[in-house]
C-alpha cells in the first residue's frame, strides 16, 4: 500500500535518470533540467492493465507496430503529407490490422473490440492516419460490411480491406450537416433501364467534406433519398439508403457525371485529402444499392423489413456507429498523450527559485499547474475505462445481436453519441490546457501539442456535431419516463420526483450488485463524507435525474400545441436537456470508472484509482458547485470543503504525476521532443508537488 506520506514524497516515486550527453544547445523558454526519470513502474504496470482492459494484446500489438513514422510530419507540404500519410496506410494494411473489424465469412476476424482498440491507439500518433484508416475501412469499408448483401461484400470487401481500392463515405451534404434523414441528394429508380440516377438537385446538396473525396477515392457510399415509382408511375420516396457509385477511373479522373473539388487546406489534418462532390445524373446498376433494410426488385417494386421509413433510417444508421465510438476513442488517446507531455514538461522545467533552498521551483509544485493538469487525468482514465465499456458492448451487439432488445440498444447508441461528445470535447480543451501548462516551448510545433490541437478540433465537429449528440441523449432520457407521466397531477408529480433516484438507483442495478452495496452503505445522506462512494454515486445520479425530471415537467407544456408552439417548447428547453444529457455521462462514466476500479487485483493500483475517481467526482462539484446550492444539495459549507479536498488531491496526485501518466504506456518514441530534452544538465527534480504549500 502507497501512504499519504509516500504520495508526496516526490513527482515520480524513483530516482530519476542521469542524463546522457547534452544535444546541441538551443533556444529554450527558460530553465529546463535534464529528463526526469521513469515513475513508479510496478504501479503503472498495475495501472495500465486497467486503462488497456479487454483488448491488452491488440494494445500490445499495435504498440509494437507503431514506428515515429507514424508521427505527424513537421514542415511538409499538404501533398506530401498526402503522401505520407496514403504510404503509412499501405504499411497498416500489411499489418493485417485492419482486418480485425470484418466478419470471418468477409475475410476478417469479426473482432470490432480489437480494430477499434487498434484505431484508438493511432491517436497517440498523426490523427490524418487514424482518421484516413476510419474512413477508408471503418466508414466506407463498415457501409459496404453492414448495408451490402452478400455477393456486394464479396465483391468490394477484398480490395477496400487490402487498400487495392480506396473508397469515399458521402454522407455530409453542404446543406444538410447532422440533419441526415433530410439529405437531398436523390436516387431515382430509371424503371426502363433498371438503373438508379444519381443526382445533385440543389446547390445545398453538394457532398462536402468527404474524407479521400479529393485525390484517393475511386468509390463512394452515397446516402441519397431512395425514389421509386409507385404502382401509378408517380415517385415514392423511402427515405435515406446507401449505394455504391464510381467517382474515378484508375488513373484518378473524375468519372462522366461526377465533379470532385479539393478542399484544400484546412485547419488540421492536412494528411486527409477532404472534398466535395457533385452528381449530374449519374447512373449506376440496380446492384449499387446496399439492400440490407431497403431492396429494389427487377420492377422498381420497393420493399423492407422495417415497415417505418423512420425507424428503418435510425435502424440503418445504428449499424454505422462504430465511427463516433473511434472517433471518441482517438480523440481520448490524443488528449492522454498532451497530458503526458504536459506532465512530463512540468516535472522538469523550473519556474523561479524556491526562498528556502535557492533551487528553481518545478512547474508541478503550484497549486495552479496541479488544478490545471491532475484533475484532467483522472478524467482521462475515467474516460478510458469508460471507452473501454461502450467498446465491449459494442463489440457484443455485432457479435449477438440477438442479445439485445429495443431498448439496451438505444441506450447503447445513446451512450455512444454521448462518449464521443463528452471525450472530444473534454480532449479539445485537454490538449489547450496542456499547450498552455508548457508556455512558449508548448507553441512550438516540434513539440507537437499545437499540432494535436489543430488535428483534434474538428472530432467535436465530425460523426455528429456534439451538441446534437448530446442533445441526442437528452432525448433518450426523456423517452424513459414519457410512459410513467401520463397525466400525473400535480402531486403524483411530486411523489414520483421524491422517489425517482432510488428507482433509479435500483434500475441501474439491474446488472450489478456493486452500486447497490456502494448505495446501501450510506447511512446519514447530509453529513456522510465527499469521499464515500455511496454518496458520490448518488450526487452524481441525482443530479442527473432531477434535471431530466424538470425537463420533462417543462416539455409537457408542448403536449396538443401545434407544431410551431411545441418547437418554441423544446427550443426554449434545449439548454436544460443538453445540461441532462452532459449530467447522465458524467454519472454513466463514473459508473463504469468505477466498475473498472472494483475489477483491479492490484492494492497499490486501486487505491491510487481511487483518488482519481474522487478527483473525477469532486471537480464535477467544483465545476458546478451553483446547481449543487442553487437546488439545496450541498451546502456552501460543503462545496467549499469539497474545493479544499480536491485541492488536497491534486497535490497528493501530482507527486505521482510520472507514473499516472506511464500508465497510459504511450510508445516512448511521442516523447523525443525538444521541450523535453533541451537545456543544461542541472540537479533533476528531486520533489515535485512533495509537500503542501509550495505555490
């Protein structure tokens, strides 16, 4: 067991390394030391074992896989980092990595848990690798998988998973962004031919943004409105399908009818080449449509399984969400290796000199830089078992889908829009923070965190716009309780607001006797410690509830209002489902955080992760202490000792901060930057963050 005492011994619980010979000497932004030395490595052993979960050996393997060449290049030319990048997905290819993700009888292993820990990995290097590989086989490759019959995954599969042909995902339209079931785009059933016409109506329905849209594709799966005749020759639309239509010949022309733009430069992720494209009536086979939920006989006659044009288009596209669960898993990845340079930078560079011993004072000894940086990592590894979590039940659904009924696979949907919002968010304001913890060595680009930063950006953007994704899971949480509303009066109301968290308590149980023993234990509400887990969980699920409960009062005034009125409603109401739908993840997370925690056979290793879930816990209260007093759950008195106690924590934390981010077992070679090994070869870091008062 690590004491209190221990903890703040010093920044990484070893000695740190002697340096080797000085590199030639450069401007530097202050005093910097030597490398400070490894952490504490059988507690990071113990800690990675948890953070690397079900898929450890895929972690392994493509760790080991992984070369600086998979790093983004300094100094290129957006083609050349084309070119770099199209090079190191032909290396990936021979991996046989790819493979994971497609069914056996495809060709592939049918491990969707192994290819989306694979691709999670690639975030810690040039995020164009990682977001090229997800459209070339998690997008293009996972439509043609998961929409395509038979004969079309025989035919296509092959080459897209080899790279012999490199595909394009046209979803997006310049008018239509997240709003997909209203894309216009059209695909007209010609009844003579037997063929379908694609076709670009409108301006608004250009497809915009298309990865590989404007060099590499040479096929793409366009969502269009699928138009058929019906039995008098009039147009019956369906709703949004899939097909598959050539854009290039193999010498990369564009084909007749089809106009493809660069975007050019963007403001990251200059290693994708993102386009546009246009359709002039366009016709392909009658075989280009993906007929999995919607098929086209020799006759034009249309038919489904699904009978609902809208439940058939949600059905449709929640085989398609292994895209927001990589992105979300990448994005984390990337925010985990800014932390570690940021950790990393804050043990070895020296802020003024300490009025005691005359020694420069390293960054992680103030307050601020602790506050800044420790209660981020416990979010990353909260995040990361959380990742892990939706990852599995992913990785279950496409095994046994059978398992699951209509509502565990909305919620898991749910909880997938709701990961990738909350992690991309949370990682694009991680990686400013650490740029920021690193000063003016922080902006330099070969130091990589300002490249990170420009990568990272638009994950908040693409595979759904976080604030329709979050506003998604608002939606979920509301459906739950429309049935038990009804026409409650005003006093049924109540009643069933008192008792609603222990309902919820009990139904989030359902799986697991952790919660209700950690719920049991509470035994005085008002005066139990900040610390208990009990109580934590209960904060944190009541919060959640209370702010679905009022939602929903609110929306209620919509019910029999025209469709004007009712918008008004819900419009004026988007702020509080979104703040319910952020307060479900942040009590969703902990739980699987702490699930994750329960599950470690390490002593050491747990009760470090335990200060980490505290820290996750207590900033959500720092952060929000005015919902906890304006709604009379904690009292002033208690947000500030909450303030003070995590105060505490970081500090504690902060003297293993070297360790808890070795944990993340980022391959060595992210960390040969100049920040990090410039400078003289003064005394290392003996102490940081080693007692309470210092900054």
């Amino acid at each position: 067991m690590t004491s209190e005492t221990d903890v703040q011994k010093s920044a990484d619980g070893s000695t740190p390394g002697t340096p080797t010979t000085p590199p030639p000497a450069r401007p530097a932004f202050g005093r910097v030391t030597g490398p400070a030395g490894p952490g504490d490595t059988a507690l990071a052993t113990a800690l990675q074992k948890v953070l690397d979960g079900h898929w450890a050996d895929t972690r392994r393997t493509t760790r080991e896989a992984m070369t600086p060449e998979v790093l983004s290049p300094i100094g290129l030319s957006m083609e050349e980092h084309r070119e770099h990048v199209l090079g190191q997905l032909s290396r990936l290819a021979e991996t046989g990595i790819p493979k994971l993700g497609f069914r056996k009888e495809d060709g592939g292993a049918g491990d969707a848990g192994g290819v989306l820990t694979a691709f999670e990995m690639l975030g810690h290097g040039d995020l164009s690798l990682m977001v090229k590989a997800g459209v070339q086989w998690g997008l293009f490759g996972g439509a043609i998988s998961n929409l395509g019959n038979e004969e079309v995954r025989r035919k296509y599969l092959p080459d897209a998973i080899s790279l012999d042909l490199l595909g394009c995902f046209a979803m997006t339209e310049l008018g239509q962004g997240s709003d997909v079931q209203n894309l216009e785009t059209t695909a007209t059933f010609d009844r003579e031919t037997g063929e379908f016409v694609v076709d670009t109506p409108t301006p608004s329905a250009e497809k915009a943004y298309i990865g590989n849209a404007a060099r590499d594709g040479r096929l793409a799966a366009v969502f269009a409105q699928l138009i058929t005749p019906d039995k008098d020759g009039e147009p019956d639309n369906h709703g949004v399908h899939c097909l598959l239509v050539p854009i290039r010949d193999s010498d990369g022309n564009d084909l007749p009818g089809v106009t493809t733009t660069d975007h050019g430069h963007k403001g990251g992720l200059l290693g994708v080449d993102n386009g546009r494209i246009r359709f002039d009536k366009v016709r392909v086979p009658r075989e280009a449509l993906l007929d999995r939920f919607g098929a086209v006989d020799a006759d034009g006659l249309y038919s489904s399984s699904i009978e609902s044009d809208g439940a058939r288009f949600f059905t449709m596209l929640g085989t398609l969400i292994r895209g927001r669960v990589s992105v979300g898993a990448a994005s984390g990845a990337a925010a985990r290796t800014a932390l570690a340079l940021a950790v990393r930078y804050g043990l070895v560079r020296r802020q003024f000199d300490h009025p005691e011993t005359g020694k420069g004072i390293p960054l992680l000894e103030y307050r601020e830089h602790q506050r800044r940086l420790m209660p981020r990592v416990a979010r990353a590894y909260a995040y990361a078992c959380a990742q892990n979590a939706i990852i599995a039940e992913l990785d279950e659904f496409e095994k046994f889908p059978d398992y699951f009924d209509d509502r565990r696979r909305r919620e898991m949907e749910a909880h997938a829009a709701g990961i990738k919002a909350a992690v991309t968010g949370w990682a694009n304001e991680t990686i400013s923070e650490a740029r920021l913890a690193c000063g003016g060595a922080g902006y330099m680009a070969e130091n990589r965190l300002t490249t990170m930063r420009a990568d990272a950006d638009v994950f908040s953007t693409f595979e759904g716009d976080n604030v329709v994704l979050m506003q998604l899971v608002g939606k979920e949480l509301l459906t739950a309780y429309a049935s038990e509303f009804g026409d409650m009066d005003q006093v049924e109301t109540v009643t069933f607001a008192l008792n609603m968290v222990a309902d919820v308590v009990q139904e989030k149980t359902r799986a697991s006797t952790l919660w209700q023993k950690l719920v049991d234990s509470v035994t005085d509400r008002e005066h139990t410690d900040l610390l208990d887990r009990g109580n934590q969980l209960e904060l944190l699920v009541d919060r959640s509830e209370h702010l679905v409960e009022t939602v929903a009062r609110r929306l209620r005034k919509a019910q029999g209002e025209d469709g004007s009125e009712a918008f008004k409603v819900f419009n004026s109401a988007q702020d509080h489902i979104l703040a319910a739908g952020r307060a479900h993840m942040d009590s969703w997370v902990f739980e699987q955080f702490v699930e994750a925690i329960e599950a470690c056979e390490d002593e050491d290793a747990r009760e470090m992760l335990g200060m980490l879930a505290d820290v996750f816990v207590l900033d959500v209260v720092d952060r929000d202490k005015g919902w906890f007093l304006e709604h009379n759950r904690l009292t002033t008195e208690r947000t500030k000792a909450a303030t003070a106690a995590l105060n505490r924590l970081c500090t504690k934390l902060a003297g293993k901060a070297r360790t808890l981010v070795d944990a993340f077992a980022i391959p060595e070679f992210v960390f040969d930057v100049p920040m990090l090994n410039d400078g003289g070869v003064d005394a290392p870091v003996e102490a940081a963050a080693g007692a309470e008062g210092l900054g």
